[in-house]
C-alpha cells in the first residue's frame, strides 16, 4: 500500500503537472499575442473559434478517456496485444472523425457564424482562424490517443512529455507568427496545426516502438474490428462523447452569453477563462494520475488499494487548490495587465477577478470524481451526472445572466462546478460493484 502513499500519487502526478500548465499556457499567449494587438476584435475572434475548436475536439475526448480506462485495465492483466488493438483500432477512429470534420466544415462555419452575433472585422478573423484550425483535427485527435495509452500504462512521464512538446511548439510557433510574420489570427491558428501534426507523428512513432519491447508487432485486422470489442468501446465511448459535448458546450455556452452582453466581456471573460483553466489542468493531473490507478486497482480487483487511491487524491487536490488561490489572490493584477494593453478590457478583468480565487477551491472536486469514473470505465454515471448537471446550468445560466448579467454568468458556472461533483457522488458506491464481492 505504501506504494500509493500520498507522496507516490504527487511523484507520479508531478510530470502531468508540468504538462498540464503547458496546455492552457497555450490559450494565454494566444490571448496575450491577440489582447496586445490594440484591438478588441482579434482578442474576440481569437476567444470565440478557439473555444469552438476545443469544443469539437474535446467532444473526441473520449479518445483519451476511454484509452485510459481500457488500456490501465489492460496493463493490469499484463496484456500487451488488446493494448496494441486499442490503439490500432483507435486511430481508425481518428481518420473517420477526421474526415467527417473536414467535408462539413463550411455547415459547422456557417451554423456558428449565424449563432454568434460579431461585427464584420471580428466575422472575418474569426473565419480565418477555423479555416485553417479546422485542417488540424488528426493530428491533435491522435495526442488524444497517444497521451491516453501512456496514462492508462502509469507512464506519466511520457504523457506528459507529449503534452508539453505540443503545447510548447504551438506557443513558440504563435510567437513566431504573430510576432515576425504579422500573421495576428492566422498565425495562432498555424501554430496550433503545425505542432499538432509534428508532434502526433514523432510520438505515435515512438509508441509503436514502446509496444514492441513486450510484444511483436502484428497488425491482427479481425482483432481491431472485433464485433464484441467495437460494441464494448462504442458503449463506453458514445457515454463519454455525450458527457464531454456537453461539458464543451457549456463552456462555449459561457462564451455565448458573454458575447450577447458584448464583444467586451467576450474578451474580459476570456482572459479569466484562460485562467481558470491553468488552475484546473493543474488540478487535473491528480485525476490523470487517478485515472490509471484507479483502473489498475480494478484490474487488479484490489478494492482497499481503490480506497487509498481515492483518498490520497481527493487530499492532494484539496490542497493544492486552496495553495492556487492563495497565488491568485496575490498577483491576480499583474497576470491580466500582461494579457491585454486596452484598459475596458483591463478593468472589466479586474472587476471579475474574485472568480479566479473562487473557482480552484469549488472545482476541485468534480475533477477527481472524474478522473475516478473514468479509470473505472463508470460511463453511464459520467453521462448521467453530465446531462442533470448541464441542463441545470443552462436554465440557471440564461436566468441568472438575464437579472445579474456578468455576475449571474459567473454564479452559474461555479454552480455547475458543483453539480458535476454532487451528482457524481451519488453514484460513487456503484464502482464497489466492479471489484469481486461488490
């Protein structure tokens, strides 16, 4: 049991960490490349098609998720050759979704362009941005995959190294771009397709290699398509594509009513949303790492190892949260002065900062439930949880953004915050069913 210690699970989540502030480090250059272009039109275009892309892409997060859960199980049983089908069968997943994106994506622009209201200079930008992001979809599909293997293997390191070099490349190619092409939009959108595609191809590379070391590679074509494994992954995946879609879309949700109060608060909400971001992938290495162990502890069917596992990260996560809160209570100030150079967005930053300190403490939780039906493959409590949780943010959001405008905005998420965890723990005792004895 010592091997699950409070001290493993921080050495095992630390290099997730490091990744993890890598991703929405991302979306915070891309914000500041775009808040010190002394227009608030990039910064809004910039805002609306990155959160509509991560909606898209994230719908397909299953792709990670679902890997982690199968593969972790999968490496309790010590079987290196489903772990080679879920990857190969994967990554056909990715090439259909890919194309599928691809051949509708003037109905996908044109649907969101009649959605959101923007002025003509933002429609443009933001019209740049998705005709080129939209062209990344395999390659950042495939990290999905990628990462997912190598949590669901407890190779936390590799994961994490994946994340970081793509998040890496993207911000030092943005720079480039923005910086000495003037390429404004465009060049984030570049920079996000490039390092998708590089990075994508040296890792898959490599993960094939990986596998190899325990088993010969052989490409078993009625494994992959294997009619019980494919009903088996499509339960489990269309369970979590549906809880994700609608976690997307509550956070695009957020931005849409941010841009019916105005373009203003699309660009103020964005600095802060970003944010709040970097505190949640912090607190979402926890629940990677939790995703992994707590698979192996079912394939193992070793119920008090779930139980440590639980505990020991629902603790480091608490703590960390109250430790980010106290960081943005400091500096919060400083942090959003260098994402923008126009004071009504500055201003109006400041005036909503409280959620920055409000949100890592209140959101903690509903991240470790996560990560802990995830790693037990609990899809349809994921689901369930989602759809009771969305459906009572949407109606709060649209009343309480209607009486309390940006105020009401804020109170809404954080409410939703708290329903993914209240609703999940409801459900919690129903993983004991998975281990022999209930």
């Amino acid at each position: 049991m010592k091997k699950y210690s409070l001290i493993y699970i921080a050495k095992l989540s630390f290099p997730i960490f490091l990744a993890n502030v890598a991703i929405p480090l991302v979306g915070i250059i891309d914000t500041s490349l775009m808040g010190n272009l002394g227009n608030i039109s990039y910064l809004t275009a910039t805002s609306i098609a990155a959160n509509l892309f991560s909606m898209i892409f994230w719908s397909f997060g299953f792709l990670k998720m679902g890997t982690v859960g199968m593969v972790s199980q999968a490496h309790g049983e010590n079987n290196y050759s489903k772990i080679l089908d879920i990857l190969l069968r994967n990554l056909f997943f990715v090439i259909v979704i890919s194309l599928i994106l691809i051949i509708f994506q003037f109905l996908i622009l044109n649907l969101t362009l009649n959605i959101f209201e923007l002025s003509r200079e933002t429609q443009n930008l933001y019209q740049d941005y998705f005709n080129i992001r939209i062209y990344s979809a395999p390659g950042e599909l495939t990290l999905y995959i990628i990462t997912g293997i190598f949590i669901g293997l407890q190779k936390t390191k590799i994961s994490s190294l994946v994340v970081s070099c793509f998040s890496i490349l993207n911000i030092i190619l943005s720079i480039i771009l923005v910086t000495k092409y003037n390429l404004n939009v465009k060049g984030v959108a570049y920079g996000s397709l490039l390092a998708g595609y590089i990075t994508s191809t040296i890792f898959l590379i490599y993960t094939f290699f990986y596998i190899k070391r325990f088993i010969n590679i052989k490409i078993d074509i009625n494994n992959i398509f294997n009619t019980k494994q494919i009903k088996y992954i499509f339960h489990i995946n269309l369970n979590i594509f549906i809880r994700t879609i609608l976690l997307s879309f509550s956070f695009l949700w957020f931005i849409y009513l941010s841009n019916k109060i105005g373009e203003e608060y699309v660009a103020a909400n964005t600095i802060l949303i970003n944010l709040v971001n970097l505190a949640a992938f912090i607190l979402d290495a926890y629940a990677f790492a939790t995703q992994g162990m707590v698979g192996y502890s079912i394939g193992k069917n070793d119920k008090n190892l779930f139980k440590l596992i639980v505990k020991n990260s629902f603790i480091l996560s608490a703590i960390t949260s109250i430790f980010i809160s106290i960081i943005y209570l400091l500096i919060h100030k400083k942090i959003i002065y260098q994402m923008a150079d126009i004071d009504l967005i500055r201003n109006l930053s400041v005036d909503y900062a409280i959620w920055l300190i409000i949100f890592p403490l209140i959101s903690s939780f509903c991240y470790q439930f996560d990560g802990i039906f995830i790693g037990a493959s609990q899809t349809v409590e994921l689901r369930n949880a989602m759809i009771f949780s969305s459906i009572i943010y949407l109606l709060i959001s649209a009343i309480l953004t209607n009486n309390f405008i940006n105020t009401g905005l804020w109170i809404s998420l954080a409410i939703f915050m708290i329903l993914r965890a209240v609703s999940l723990y409801y459900y919690f005792n129903r993983i004991y069913l998975r281990f022999n004895g209930g």
